[in-house]
C-alpha cells in the first residue's frame, strides 16, 4: 500500500506540476480565494461566535470532501495545491459564504431562507458552473445529493454556537 501511495503522490505531484499549477483555472482559483478572503476582512465580524461558526462549517467540509474524493465520489481535476483530498475552498469560500449568512440573518426564519437560497446556488448554480469549468468534476455524485448537505450543515453548526454562547441575562 506504500508503494502505491508513494507512487500515486509521484504522478499527482507532477500532474499538478505540469498541468495545474499556474493555468488559467488555477489562477482563477485563486482570484476566487482571495476576493473571498477579502469579504472576510471587509464585511465579516470577528466575533467568536461567527469564527467558530466558520470553523466548525469548514472543519465538516473538508470532512466531508476528504471522505467523498476518497470513495471516488467527485475528483477536482485542477487543484491550488499539490493534495488529493480536499480543495481550499473547503476552508476559504464554503465557511465565508455561510458566515455571511450567519451573520446579517440572526433569527432563526431569515437565517433558514438564506441559507436554503445560498445551498440551492451552491448546489444548483455554483456546481454545474465548477464542472463546466472542469474545477470540479462529478463520478457519481449528482447536485441533489448537496443541496441537503449545504442546507443541514449551517443549521446544525448554528445550534451548537447558539448553544455553546453564554447566557447574557
């Protein structure tokens, strides 16, 4: 197993050399990333709530992208980085996006429409557009399967900080 790990991180490494690193996807990749790490200094607070709010969403995403490039469920065919189980958007765009939601929609009602219309575009426009921009690449995974996942996942991380807070009464 060894053997074919070392082998497998060779050919990747070099892929990512020859091909990805530096082509106009990868560049576009990383405009993305920073204009995302801009909204993040300029529009979000840095309140520990909202941090740890980001965290725990991109803690659950990389997660879950590991285990699904893992089970050959989607691949990214142009990478930031030389690595095979997850993408930086994982700890870049999916967390600022959703903290934005967090943030400006406090009760619960806004805070679930936003967040579904945010899963919907993640799911049904920012997907197709990543593939046909051959960033993201679906094996066996269809969008319907992250539309769910997108909206379960900030609701979920939106209970535990509401729970961890401290009582201000």
């Amino acid at each position: 197993m060894l053997d074919l790990k070392t082998k497998l991180f060779s050919l990747s490494l070099q892929h990512w050399l020859d091909i990805e690193v530096f082509s106009w996807r990868w560049f576009v990749k990383i405009m993305i990333i920073a204009l995302f790490i801009f909204i993040f200094y300029k529009f979000i607070n840095k309140t520990l709530n909202i941090i740890a709010f980001g965290f725990m969403i991109s803690l659950v995403s990389t997660v879950l992208d590991i285990v699904g490039t893992y089970f050959i469920f989607w691949e990214y065919p142009y990478r930031v980085l030389p690595v095979e189980f997850s993408e930086i958007h994982d700890l870049v765009v999916i967390p600022i996006a959703f903290m934005l939601i967090y943030q400006y929609f406090i009760k619960w009602k806004p805070f679930i429409i936003a967040n579904a219309i945010l899963s919907a575009i993640s799911s049904f426009v920012m997907e197709p557009v990543f593939i046909m921009l051959n960033f993201y690449k679906s094996i066996s995974w269809k969008h319907i399967y992250s539309f769910p996942i997108f909206f379960a996942l900030p609701i979920l991380c939106k209970l535990i900080i509401n729970r961890l807070k401290p009582d201000t009464n």
